[in-house]
C-alpha cells in the first residue's frame, strides 16, 4: 500500500511541476466527422449539439452525427436543423445490438472523406478552440488523442466534492502525469479522435456501444499509443438525477480486473514496456479517498486494540504513516488540478 500511495504522490508532484504550455496554431485544417453519443437525457444532448456547432472552426470542415435511441422526435428535427444526420440505435440494430463501430463504417465508406473521426458523449460541452487544438496535435504526429475533461459546478447535482475529485484526477492530472513520465496515456473511452487512417486499421476492435470504457485497454494491448491534450477541453455536464450516474459493482470490477490484468502483463513482455506495469497499477490501486478513509478506520480498531488487547502501538504509527501520505497525495494532487484548471480554463 505504501508503494503504490507512494508511486501516485511521485506522480503528482511530477505533474504539478511539469505544467505545459498552451498549444500553438496549427498547419492544416482537417475535415472531421464527429460522432455525438446521444445517450443521456434530451436536455444534455441538446446543449451538447449548440456547443458543437458554436465551434471557432470553418463549418464546411466538420460533419456531425448524432447516434442514440432516447431522442426525441422534436430532439431529433432541431438537430437536423441545425445540420446534423442523426442515426437512430433502434431503427438500424437495436438497442443491445447496436455497436459503435458500425456508425464508423457507414463514416468511412460514405461519399465524403475525412481525415479525423472524433467521438463525443452527449453530456459534453466543448471549448470554441477543440479542433484546432486536435489539428495541432495531429500535426506532431498524434494517431489517437484523448481530450481533457472537467467539470462543470452544478447546484443540486448527484455528484459531490467526492466525486468531481476522483473525476477530474482520473480524466485530467492522471493522464498529463502519464504523459510527462513518457507512458501512454489513461485513456478513457470518451472524447476521443481518431485519423481515418488509424481507425480503419483498428475498426474490428471497437467494443458495443456501452462498453466504451474499455477502448483504451484495447489499443494500448495493441501497441497503439493515446496523446493526452489536456488544451482540448470538454466540460462535463453532470446529471442531476441519481438514476443516470452510471454504477459497477465490485464483482464487475472483479470481472474486469481479471480479464484484463493477465493480457496487460503478457502485452508488457511483448512490447517492453513499463506503460503496461503502470496501467496495472492504476487499475489495482483504490480511490485516494476510500484509502483515507479505511486507513482513519484502522487507525481507530488498533488504537482500541492497544488499549483492551495490549497490542503493540507501531500498527498505530504505520497506519497513520499511510494516511498522512494519502492526504499529501489528496493536497498535492489538488492543487495540481486547480493549475491545470486555472491554465486553460480561460479558453472555453
């Protein structure tokens, strides 16, 4: 447990220390297909479908397509408006048969060509800048990139302090620590691009359409490198209701834990590669907040253990060591999201 809250503190301070500049303009304007994942309630997608379409870029260079089965006729007409094609799950797959991959196909063997497929979920609003910031980092030579995500503040939202924490370390300061340790990035499976040429060579391994989170396990298995590009910001928009907070239970965990740890060791000897070893140690290592919490819990059961049982004190001292270096993590990780936050905040 040290080891690992140990690794993460390292992590952290690296982070915090390697702030990066802003982008700078890119060479080309690319023409992009972007994949709106209409799976929340109507008023995300909507608000989801202005902020495209409000994007600082030429509107002959970019396609969007929405693909869901919870819009709404009314839904449904507005985006065709404002020039969206929308693809309805139920009326091509049906809802358990529906897959992403299929929506790329129908992309990549279409009349137009492009050179970038971006994948959005529909609770996302998008900084006016986004393409241009992934125009730049396919200029460097990027194949998959993976967007920056934070959140935004809503009153009355099922989603506490708690949780926009362990939101924003994992989708912010965990991928700009991985890419400033040289290892792929974490990525996440949403608001996510790929170049059309990358996509087909990768099409085959595009999971169903509930199982985005997964995508990111598969290409790393696949030897293919994630840029991180925390100037492409997406703000998310949190739900207000409780029902639509997606959930796993431990046996799912259990479940993914054991499908994928053995294929990310045996991937680590094929590749040579200690990105596989901190992916692993990312998927084993518990929430920075449950561990603060089990470690004051222990430090309560072995301080009345010494005090009825006699047992030695120096359990007391190691717990309290673990959870003073837990709350350093929990500041420093903090205050290195706040930098980041602050940094590119200004250019939504």
């Amino acid at each position: 447990m040290i080891v690992l809250l140990g690794y993460q503190l390292v992590r952290s301070l690296w982070t915090l220390i390697g702030l990066r500049n802003i982008f700078s303009q890119p060479n080309q304007a690319r023409q992009f297909a972007i994949v709106l994942l209409a799976n929340k309630g109507q008023q995300m997608i909507s608000k989801s479908l202005y902020s495209i379409f409000g994007l600082v870029y030429p509107k002959n260079l970019y396609d969007v397509i929405v693909l869901g089965n919870c819009l709404s006729e009314e839904a449904a007409n507005t985006a065709r408006e404002m020039g969206a094609t929308i693809f309805d799950a139920n009326d091509w797959l049906g809802k358990e048969e529906c897959k992403l991959h299929w929506v790329f196909k129908q992309i990549l063997s279409g009349d137009k060509s492009y050179d970038a497929v971006l994948v959005i979920q529909s609770e996302s609003l998008l900084s006016g800048n986004y393409l241009d910031v992934l125009n730049h980092y396919f200029d460097q030579g990027s194949s998959v990139i993976q967007s920056s995500s934070l959140v935004l503040p809503e009153s009355g939202s099922v989603w506490d302090k708690k949780n926009r924490f362990n939101f924003l370390r994992n989708n912010l300061l965990k991928p700009v620590g991985d890419e400033l340790l040289g290892f792929s990035k974490s990525f996440r499976g949403n608001n996510f691009g790929f170049t059309t040429e990358t996509l087909k060579e990768n099409l085959a391994i595009l999971p169903t359409f509930n199982q985005d989170k997964e995508y990111g396990l598969m290409l790393e298995l696949k030897g293919i490198d994630v840029d991180f590009a925390p100037e492409a910001v997406v703000w998310k928009q949190m739900p207000i209701r409780a029902d639509i907070v997606g959930n796993h239970s431990n046996k799912e965990r259990f479940s993914f834990l054991k499908h994928y740890i053995p294929k990310l060791f045996k991937a680590a000897f094929r590749y040579k590669s200690l990105s596989y070893i901190n992916k692993i140690l990312d998927l084993i290592t518990p929430s920075v907040l449950k561990v603060l919490v089990i470690t004051l819990l222990m430090i309560a059961i072995n301080i009345l253990a010494w005090a009825l049982a006699d047992t030695p004190f120096i359990f007391v001292w190691i717990w309290l060591c673990i959870s003073i270096l837990d709350l350093l993590i929990i500041v420093v990780g903090g205050y290195a999201i706040n930098t980041y936050f602050q940094a590119y905040k200004s250019i939504i």
